[in-house]
C-alpha cells in the first residue's frame, strides 16, 4: 500500500486560465513554506470541469513541472459541487484543504487551519475547520445580499446547523470526508453534507477577496439551482407545506358542507345547490388532505432514497482500557 499524503489540496477549475498559474504557484509556495510542518508530502488535485479555455493546457504543463499537481479532467461540465465532489474522491490526503481556484479564499490561511485542527493550548483538535467570511471584497451588492439571505432562509428550515456565510473554503480530516463520500445522493451541497456529519467544526474568520482575473462562474441561474439543491436536499418544509394545506383545505371544505345541508335545512336553497356544494365541499377538502398525506410519504421516501448513515460514532472509550484509537 502507498503511503498516504499529509495534505491533498483540492480544487474546481471552470474556466479559470486566467487564475491558475497564480493559484497553482500561491499554493505551492505555502506548502514549501509549511514543509516538514506538514509531517509528510502533499497533493495538488486540480479538476478541469469542461472547460471551453486552455485550463487543461495550463493545468497538464504545471503537473509536468511540479510532481505534486494533479490534473484531473471531466468529460463536461458537471457544476462546481460534482466537480469537487470529482477531486474529493480522487485526493488521498489524511487531512484535505477545500478551495476555490479564483484566489478569492487565500491559501495563506492554511498554517493557521492546521495549528486548530491540531488541537492548540491543551484544547482538543478540530474534525473540520471552515472559513466564515468577514468582508467580501469586490463582490456585487447583489450577491452579498443574495448570499446573506439564503444562508439564513436555509438556516430556518433544517436541524443541520450550517455556518452563516461560509463557503466550501474549509479543512478536513480522512475521516470526515471518508463519511463524505459514503453519502450517496445525487444533489450535492458539500458544505451542508460537511456540516451534517458533525463532529468539532470551528471557524476561521477571514476576509474574502476579489476574483484573481476572470469573472464568477455563478450566474444567477446556476445560484438559484444551488439554492433549490440546497433548500431541497436539506429541508422538507415545502413538503410539509402541503400538509397543512391539506388540512386547512379539508376544514374549509367541511364547513363548506355543513352551511350547504343547513341551508337545505332551513330552506335557503336553490334546487340542486345543495347537493353540488356539499359534494365540492368534502370532495375538494379530502383530496388536498391526500396531496398532503402523499407529501407526508414522499418526504420520508426522500429521506430514505438518500441513504444517509442513520448515525455516525465520533470515539468509544470501554473499561478494559482499549481506549480511543
Ligand atoms: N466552478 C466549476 N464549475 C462550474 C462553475 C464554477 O468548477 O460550473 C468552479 C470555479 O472555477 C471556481 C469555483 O467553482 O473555482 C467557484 O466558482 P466562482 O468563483 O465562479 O463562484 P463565486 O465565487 O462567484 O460564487
Ligand atoms: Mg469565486
């Protein structure tokens, strides 16, 4: 068996010829600097995601002069989170650094986000350590807001406790993204998968960047297909929704049919009426009490199709002094 690397660097590249040389060279002038602080070799995954520029050309011409680089290419283009999703399962590293290849999150942090993982002043260490952003430079208004708002519409609608402006900018361990990997559902949002499995998650605050050279590669349909991946692939309170409107409905149907018979009773009616409107009544209420109910199974089929592990064990410590480890 090889030995594994201490560090696998990993990052999605669409597009990005205009940035690479630099990424490639800010990244490895880090991991010379960290050097046997690393307790071990490194990687350099860079994924090619169909690009249309020479991104593949730049990445294959670096990985033939730096042993550490290595450039995978997509068939097409697949979207950043299946491309990262690509070099994750690929990477080897003990410990795996996520990062955008535009330079906006800087690859100078790592040192600090391994000295938390490592554990500092007798505190124990991190499973992951995510980048908060503090400032976003260069970045539109519109995306700021944008960005804000979803992480906080998507923080009321699920248990999973995802970090407010945070990207996939983040150190993990094998394990964590081992467990990672083992999640075999098809719309992925790492950085809510990551949260999910828990562990000590700490942050580390930093301010965001400009873009190094190119423009985002997120235009606003390919972030509102992000948001519904997240919003879905997370929360069923839209499924949820439909069951309390199917309750709502099927009391207003049922009032719908005792102001019909009352009326008939009474005499207030028309001919006919009654029976029309007792009958749209219950039938309109008990049919949108089944959507819901249909909801109610098809969120728990989803759930199910999922196939996440039903739990995850951090350490078992037994009294026969195996401990930890
Ligand atoms: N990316 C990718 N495939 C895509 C879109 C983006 O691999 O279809 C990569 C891109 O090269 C970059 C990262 O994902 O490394 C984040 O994209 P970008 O910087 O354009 O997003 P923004 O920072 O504007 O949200
Ligand atoms: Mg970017």
């Amino acid at each position: 068996m090889t030995v594994r690397p201490a560090l696998s660097v990993v990052a999605p590249c669409f597009n990005e010829e205009g940035v690479l040389p630099e990424f490639l060279a800010r990244v490895g002038a880090v991991l010379d600097r960290l050097g046997s602080g690393l307790g071990g070799t490194a990687e350099i995954v860079v994924v090619d995601d169909g690009s249309r520029d020479r991104t593949w050309e730049t990445m294959t011409k670096a990985a033939a002069q730096d042993s550490r680089i290595v450039a995978v290419r997509l068939m097409r283009n697949h979207g950043h989170q299946l491309a990262l999703t690509a070099g994750l399962s690929i990477c080897r590293g003990e410990r795996i650094l996520i990062i955008d290849a535009d330079l906006q999150d800087p690859p100078e942090l790592l040192p600090d986000m391994m000295a938390l993982m490592d554990g500092i002043d007798g505190k124990g260490g991190a499973d992951v350590v995510y980048g908060q952003r503090r400032a976003r430079e260069g970045e539109s208004l519109f995306k700021r807001a944008t960005a804000a708002a979803f992480y906080r519409l998507i923080g009321r609608m699920t248990d999973v406790e995802i970090p407010l402006d945070a990207g996939d900018f983040r150190l993990v361990t094998r394990r964590v993204l081992d467990l990672l990997l083992a999640m075999p559902e098809r719309h992925r949002f790492i950085r809510g998968m990551v949260a999910w499995i828990g562990g000590r998650q700490v942050p580390i605050v930093y301010d965001r960047k400009p873009r190094a050279a190119g423009e985002s590669k997120y235009p606003l349909s390919k972030m509102i297909r992000f948001a519904a991946d997240a919003i879905t692939a997370f929360s069923v309170v839209p499924l949820m929704a439909s069951m309390t409107i199917g309750w709502i409905m099927a009391a207003v149907g049922f009032a719908f049919f005792v102001y019909s018979i009352v009326g008939w009773l009474i005499g207030h009616t028309l001919p006919g009426w009654t029976s029309l409107m007792a009958a749209i009544g219950v039938l309109g209420g008990m049919q949108f009490l089944m959507l819901g109910i249909i909801g109610a199974y098809l969120g728990r089929l989803y759930d199910q199709s999922k196939g996440r592990p039903l739990f995850m064990i951090r350490e078992i410590v037994d009294g026969r002094g195996g401990g930890p480890e």
